[in-house]
C-alpha cells in the first residue's frame, strides 16, 4: 500500500497508485484510463486537497520553461516546476515573478491552483499573474484559456482547486529581475495599529508577525532596490532553530509562554539585506506547524487582529507561533478568496506537534465574524453552504466544473464534500 503525507504530517492518504508521467502525452493517457485521480504537487496545504484511495499523480516531470515573450516579460511553465526551481529558468530570461509568499516549495499548479499569495497593497496573488494556461479535461483534451479563448474557464480555473481538470502549462505574467532590500525590525505593537494605514503605502511589501503577549511585534519590509548585493547574514542559533526550541519548551510547558514571548527582543534582532527577490522572498521553514488563515477585508483587518491577539492572550490552549499580517491586492479570479476586494491576511500558526483544532475552534469564529474567506490551502471547519454566501460566482464555477467533469473523476471526498 503506497502511504503519502503532506508537510506537516497531519494530513494523510494511502493513493492506490502513485504516478509520476514523464510527459504530458503520458499524462493524457492516465487521465482517459483513471476513474478516479488526484493531483499532488509539493504537500505544503494543510486541507485534505489531495487525499484520495484512488490514483494520486504528480507532475515532478512536467517543469521548465518552453516558451519566452522578453517584450512582455512573460514566460510559460510547466506547472509541475517548483518555484524555488524558476530562478534557474527565468534567470537566464532576465525575468522574476511578480509576487511570491515566504514558502517557495510548492508546485506552481500548486500554489496557483489554491490563491498563494504574498503581501503588498499594491500586489495580487500569484493566481492572479496567470495570463494563459493550459487544462488537460477528464475525456483527455487540452483546452487553452485566456482572457479570449476559453474566458469562462480561464476565470474559473486560475483558483480550482484542481477541480477542473490537469494544469500542464502556465503562462505567467512576470517582470525584469528584480533586487529588493528587506529590513526586519521590532515596533511597538500600539505603534504598529496607529500607523499601519500610512505605513502600507510607503512599502512594495509589509507584514508583520504579532505575538499574543508582547508588546513589540516583527516589522518586514521589502522594496525594490538598485543597491549593492548585501546577503542575509547567517545567525547562530537560527530563527528557525529558536522557534523550535520555544515550540517544544511551551507544549512541555504551557505556562512559560508569556514570559518566552516577552523575550522577542532578545530573539530578534534589526536586520537588513540586499538580494535578487527570489533570494529575498523565501525564508527558511524547518519548524513544521499546521496553519489556518483567512482572507479579511482591508478596511477590517486592524479590528481583526486586536481581537485575534486579544483571544489568544487569555486562550486555553497556547502556541508560540505569532499572528502573521499582510495585505492582498483583490482580484477577479471566481474562487479566489481575494475575488473583487483588497483584503487583509490573517495567518494563524500551531506547532505540529500540538492538536491545531484546539486553538483554531477559538480563533476561527472571530476571522468569520470579520466576513473572512479561507485560504483554500489551510485549515478551515466552512462547510459547502457557508462558502456559497461568501463566493458571488460560486454557482456559476460549479456549472463549468459540472461541464467540464460529468464523472467528478477530480474530485476525492473532500471537494465532493464541498462542490457536491
């Protein structure tokens, strides 16, 4: 029996095939012949997406770039390239993703397929740089769809959970490489709420990363720079290796984390550093941990996090992992939690050793009371009737998802769950 586990290792299936095509010609032949498949790229979501009994496939050989408009800065990808595999693609292109999150693992049809994202006002998510993309269907064509051909598809299947059918290419809407300075500092919590409406318009990129019983909180900033290459000094012990240890003292030891946490000055220290933004942009994720997150609108993001913050300071259940904040551009992507509104990110992290729900039940109703959508990759308890008042489209996508797949051979029992 083939076992499979996502990142974190919460989420677990036993395929009953795992394929690896060595083509997309050899992937269209496992879709006409599957009853039932799923696909997986790298396991970096937190939600059954993938879990399936029956065939699991993965597109590992599906990579590199076949097509270049430099004029456009445009590129197409194999949708199975990792994004932390492109620079080696588009650096010899002198191209660069527009946007990208801290976590650079994911397979591209991946981090398309449930909205990944970054930060930044200005910025959408990565779906929506999409410009073309071609969909393998269940009776084995492959459909090309832009905002011309195939425009139905296009708007639906940008953010589709792999519901649709196969992505096998994706054409993105790039820009010229790209260097950026990142500055990392610690700021008065109460500072931050005051300013952060001024502050997000004098940065390309700005998040921070609270804690429920500090009075400073992380400050990251990242702006485009023409400055000298200056790499991110190596620390010891790592940031990441700090997290660790703190994760593990606070399951052993609930009551120490105020005091843990009130130590951040300690822990954290001013950075900066100059790099490419491929450099830039991921950071190291070693401290595996289950996450929850919700998309807020803009104008109730502040709000949110005070009463985020505020529960968690007197929760029962504790995690050292801070409040992750940053600002999403909305787009015009059907399933797209970003979908016709700029939005506000709100992550919330729990140490992978620790039961998630425990602290995500207290949490959750608070990111819906502030009319969030989830992040379709990360935990969430929405059921299908709930996610239909928050998606104006969300009938619309299932006709097309209908049309597309009569058989629901896409679909395991998590979508049916939720689309059925």
């Amino acid at each position: 029996m083939n076992q499979w586990k996502n990142w974190s290792g919460y989420q677990t299936a036993q395929p009953e095939q795992l394929l690896k095509p060595q083509s997309i010609e050899q992937l269209q032949q496992l879709v006409q012949v599957q009853q039932k498949i799923r696909v997986v790229g790298a396991g970096h979501s937190f939600t059954p997406l993938v879990c399936t009994d029956a065939a699991m496939v993965s597109l590992d050989h599906i990579t590199g770039v076949d097509w270049v408009n430099a004029e456009l800065s445009q590129a197409r990808i194999g949708a199975g390239t990792r994004l932390f595999e492109l620079d080696q693609y588009l650096q010899p292109i002198h191209q660069a993703l527009m946007q990208q999150g801290d976590i650079d693992q994911q397979s591209l049809a991946g981090a398309v397929s449930t909205g990944t994202h970054g930060t930044g006002i200005d910025l959408q998510s990565i779906s929506a740089y999409v410009k073309e993309f071609e969909l393998l269907t269940a009776s084995g064509e492959i459909l090309r769809c832009n905002a011309q051909e195939n425009k139905d598809i296009f708007d639906a299947g940008r953010v589709s959970l792999g519901s649709l059918g196969v992505l096998t290419k994706i054409t993105m809407q790039n820009r010229p490489r790209y260097k950026l300075k990142e500055q990392l500092e610690l700021c008065p919590v109460e500072d931050f709420m005051d300013n952060i409406e001024h502050w997000k318009t004098q940065h390309r990129h700005i998040e921070c990363f609270a804690f429920s019983h500090a009075k400073q909180l992380m400050l990251k900033t990242l702006d485009i720079t023409e400055g000298e290459i200056q790499p991110h000094k190596a620390q010891w012990p790592s940031e990441d290796t700090l997290l660790t240890v703190c994760c593990e003292l606070v399951r052993k030891f609930p009551a120490l984390n105020p005091q843990l946490q009130k130590l951040l000055a300690v822990f954290v220290k001013p950075t900066s550093c100059v790099d490419w933004s491929s450099q830039i942009f991921p950071a190291v994720r070693e401290t595996k941990f289950n996450e929850m997150e919700y998309q807020i609108p803009a104008e109730l993001g502040v709000d949110c996090l005070k009463e985020v913050l505020a529960t968690l300071k007197t929760a029962a259940f504790s995690t050292f992992f801070p409040v992750e904040f940053r600002f999403v551009k909305g787009d015009d992507i059907w399933l797209s939690p970003f979908y016709q509104r700029d939005s506000v990110s709100i992550s919330i992290h729990q140490y992978y050793k620790q039961d998630p729900r425990l602290l995500f039940d207290v949490i959750e109703p608070i990111l819906q009371h502030y009319q969030g959508r989830p992040h379709w990759g990360k935990m969430h308890s929405m059921s299908s009737a709930q996610l239909k008042l928050l998606y104006p489209k969300w009938h619309d996508f299932m006709d097309i998802r209908d049309r597309l797949d009569p058989s629901y051979k896409f679909l395991n029992p998590y979508l049916e769950s939720l689309f059925l």
